[in-house]
C-alpha cells in the first residue's frame, strides 16, 4: 500500500529541471502458469533545482517500446511533473523517441556512462584496461 501511494503520489511540489531515465531488465514469474520472463523495470529520477535527487517514478513493462516509455512519462507528466528542460537518457531508439515526443522544447543529452560502455563495447580488451586506468 505504501509503495501504491508512493508510485501514484504527486509532482508539483517542486520543478525537476533535470530528469534521468533508465532501464534495466529483471526476470519474475508472470501469468497463470508462472512463467518466468524477461520484464523492462523503467525509473525516472529528478533533480530539483536545489540539487536534490528524488525517484519520481518506476514501472514495469514487457519491453523498451516507445509506446511504454510515453505512456510511463505521460503518467509522470499527469502528477505533475513540469520545468523539464534537460532529460539524461541512453540512446535506445524507443526511450529517445518518446523523449522527442512528451518532453518538447526540452534538450536531450546522451548518458556518459551508457556512452562510454557502449565506446568500450568496441575496443579491445587490453585498450579497455587502458582506459580505465586513466580514468
């Protein structure tokens, strides 16, 4: 009941002029015969104009579809999230475009970590040691 209430609590009492998505993938048993599937757990998390960090929202779908990630981000926008104007995200196709669409006028930026595994993705292990090393 607590985390109902928190999930569907509202947005207004502050501005989040930064907002950072992600999602990550955990497995749980679904449906009649308790199958267990693979299941997007999508977080926004923002940043008030303080400084603070605040979870302002978390759900669970089957994938990373654009058509999730707008409806997860319209339910942000319906409790009250305004003031947007900087929203931190990977570049998966389906999360950018719903960004395009319900954060208008807002600028979009690449997460550097996400940018730098996917970087590292494509160099060879002994450079990745490099890397590391001057990081």
């Amino acid at each position: 009941m607590q985390v109902k209430a928190f999930l569907g609590r509202t947005l207004d009492h502050a501005r989040f002029p930064y907002v950072y998505l992600d999602a990550t993938y955990l497995h749980g048993r679904l449906g009649r015969n308790m199958q267990v599937v693979s299941r997007a757990v999508v977080v926004a998390i923002g940043i008030n104009a303080l400084g603070y960090r605040e979870v302002l929202g978390i759900a669970v779908g089957d994938s990373e579809a654009e058509g999730f990630w707008r409806q997860f981000l319209g339910s942000l926008k319906e409790r009250g999230l305004t003031g947007t104007r900087l929203v931190i995200s990977d570049a998966h196709l389906g999360l950018t475009a719903a960004i395009r669409r319900m954060f208008q006028g807002s600028s979009w930026q690449r997460c550097r970590v996400h940018f730098l595994r996917n970087l590292l993705s494509h160099v060879p292990k002994a450079g990745q040691d490099m890397v590391a090393a001057a990081m």
